[in-house]
C-alpha cells in the first residue's frame, strides 16, 4: 500500500493543496514557517484520530480553531488521501476522504468519512464506506465482483458518537476489508519524534519490545530483541553501522544485576566498550534509525523531520540511500529536511518543497514539474546545488 496523492483544505496553513505522484521515498524541503511541521503533523492527526477520537487529537493541537486555517473558522477541514492497493488481485486506486467541522453545538464531528473504489475499469468509484455525523453504512461482500453494485449487501450501522471515524470501529472486522485494511495502514505508520536524550540511559527489562516507539526511549530493548530473535538481521545493522561509524565493531546490549538494560559500543581502539551514554549523538541517531529501517517486520510508511540533525555530513548519503533502500523494499518513506547535502542525493521524482505565499498560506511545488530544475537535472546537476542557487521558487536553504 502506498500513498500518491494527498488533498488539503482548511487544515493549519494548507488552505487549499494538491500533491501528486507521490514517490516511494519523498523529500520536502521548504524554509522556516513554510509548513513542513504541519505537513508531517497531518500523519500524526490521522493517526491520533484512528487511535483515541478526533475530539482528543484536535485537543492536543489546541483545539479546532487553531487547526482549521486561519480566517476559516465556520469551514470544514478535509483531508483526502489516495493510495494503491490490491484488491480481488488487482491493483486499484483507493480514495478516503475525511471532513471534519463543528456541530449545531458546536461540537466536533466527522461531517464526511468515505473509502472509495472503482470495481470495474469505467465508472463512478464506488462508496464502500460512507458516513455522516456517525450514522452511515459499509459494504460486506465488496470483494465480490461478481456481484452487481446493486446487489451488493450494505449494513447500516451508528457509531457510538460523531466524533469517532467508522474505520476505527468497522475496520476491527475483516467483513470490511477496505477498512479494516486502511485502519491497520494508519495504526502501523511510524510518525517519528526521536529524542537522543530519551534514547540514552539504562532501561528496564519489562519485556520483548519488537518496534522502535516514536521517540526512540526504548531503543536498548529492541536492539536486544532483534539480537536474539534475528540474529541475521541483526548482523546486517551491525555491518552498516560499521560502514557508516568509524570505530565501531560491535554493538551490544547487556543485562545488568537488577535487571536492567544498557547498550555498549566497542571501538576498535580501545579495549573496554563505551556505554551509549558517552558515545556521541549522531552514532546513537544513525544506531536508531539503521534499527527502525531494518525493522524484521517493517512499518508501511515511514514519516521523519529533519533526520540530518546530529550526524556528520558524510553520513547523510548514506542515510539518504538507506531510506530509499526501505522504499524499494516495500515501504513508504516522508523525510523533511534543511540540509542541501541531503538533497544531493536525491533524484528528481523525490522532492517537493513548500513556499508561503503572500495570503499567509502554503503552496506545494513538485521538482520535476519544473522545466528548468529538469533540465539541470538531466545536465547532471544535484539537487541541493540547484537549492542553494535559487532555483527553487521563494525557498532559500
């Protein structure tokens, strides 16, 4: 599953965008006060919403009118996302719209969730899924092609409350596949907030933790688990450490005598291994995220913020090539950045960059629309060259 396109209206300083063709590995750059937070926030949202409520996750971003662009306050805000996936064994186009306003109560509610598809190669696409206020009905047999539209089985259903999407309650059902396989997508994003402080320090040994959490403050329990379940994966962050770290031989985690864990560098310098609370930022960084991109059972979409902080410059080719390495796997992967060294390494599908215009409101642009950064491409220029020159209409690195 992966996502091509995205719709804003209303949301922060999206007043009103289109992305398209969105690669496997995607980059945006922009400058200070552009939106890049707010973009990779809109991930975060989603998420929010699928695992609490909408009400919750408006909540902790300062309530509705401080979501809802500014100047637009009795509008809705609506996100689309579209996304290809395989259904019936065929690889189709997959729309979920979500709109979100206030009440006559003024009290937040989905005013519109659809997931939507065409089942033939003609036509309208076809509402599998579609609700109002929390009343609203899915599709049971909608992988039956064989079945006319008209003859398919609706079930009509009212959620508990308007503020709760329908794919969080009927995607816990496999009758509706649509959702119930958008709804684990969005549950399996990893919408990164890693914390090098967080990730330091001795941790408890509560158990097999299989997934770096988002801030990264268990990093020592599922390096511990990757070791002994995956030896072989293990292995593998190991030797890209070493290519990327010079020194480092050996990584390794370590019980101590009340039951706790910590995590040692070997250098091969020094005979007694260094505790990763004296070991520098970037080798913990670059430890996390080669743990996260080598994950054995890997996340389906991958959003990170300006990755580059902390690590030496020579590392962020290598850092660039691994994201796309996860891309090409399978995975989806969003990185935002300031670095014109990291974009160097990009290749033209990859980048889009968003300028604030002069209404206060964010524009999205693609590099490869861009007939001269295209051509300069093709002459054998780099990205970040073409950045750092201007050629990246009203965003200065």
């Amino acid at each position: 599953m992966k996502l091509e396109k995205i719709r804003l209206n209303n949301y922060k300083t999206f007043q009103d965008v289109e992305m398209s063709h969105i690669p496997a590995f995607c980059i945006i750059v922009g400058a200070n006060g552009s939106g890049k937070t707010s973009f990779f926030d809109v991930f975060g949202f989603l998420k929010d919403c699928l695992v609490n409520n909408v009400s919750k996750a408006i909540r902790n971003r300062g309530g509705y009118h401080e979501l809802v662009s500014r100047g637009h306050d009795n509008e809705s805000i609506q996100i689309e996302l579209q996304y290809r996936t395989e259904i019936n064994r065929r690889n189709r186009l997959v729309t979920y719209l979500l709109e979100i306003g206030l009440d006559e109560n003024n009290k937040i509610a989905v005013k519109r969730e659809i997931l939507r598809y065409k089942r033939g190669s003609s036509g309208s696409p076809f509402h599998f899924l579609d609700y109002c206020n929390g009343r609203g009905h899915a599709i049971v047999n909608e992988d039956d092609f064989d079945k006319t539209e008209e003859t398919l089985q609706k079930e009509e259903h009212d959620l508990e409350s308007a503020d709760i999407l329908a794919i969080k309650g009927l995607g816990q059902f496999k009758k509706f596949k649509a959702a119930n396989e958008f709804r684990e997508f969005i549950e399996n994003w990893h919408v990164s907030d890693f914390q090098i402080n967080l990730a330091r320090g001795i941790k408890d040994n509560n158990g097999d933790d299989e997934h770096l959490s988002e801030s990264g403050d268990n990093l020592q329990l599922v390096a511990k688990y990757i070791q002994d379940n995956y030896p072989n994966v293990f292995k593998q962050i190991l030797d890209r450490m070493c290519a990327c770290i010079p020194g480092v031989h050996k990584i390794e985690t370590e019980k101590t005598a009340d039951d706790r864990l910590l995590l040692k560098f070997h250098n091969n310098k020094f005979i007694d291994p260094f505790i990763d609370r004296y070991v520098s930022d970037g080798t913990i960084k670059m430890f996390a995220y080669l743990i996260l991109l080598y994950d054995p059972t890997p996340h389906p979409f991958l959003c990170i913020e300006e990755p580059e902080n902390q690590l030496y410059l020579s590392l962020l080719t290598k850092l660039c090539e691994e994201f796309r390495g996860y891309a090409h796997r399978g995975g989806q992967v969003f990185v935002s950045t300031h670095s014109p060294d990291f974009l160097n390494d990009a290749e033209l599908g990859e980048v889009f960059w968003l300028e604030k215009l002069e209404t206060g409101f964010t524009k999205i642009s693609r590099a490869a629309d861009d007939p001269q950064i295209v051509a300069y491409m093709q002459a054998g220029d780099k990205m970040g060259y073409l950045w750092k020159q201007g050629f990246f209409n009203g965003v200065d690195p």
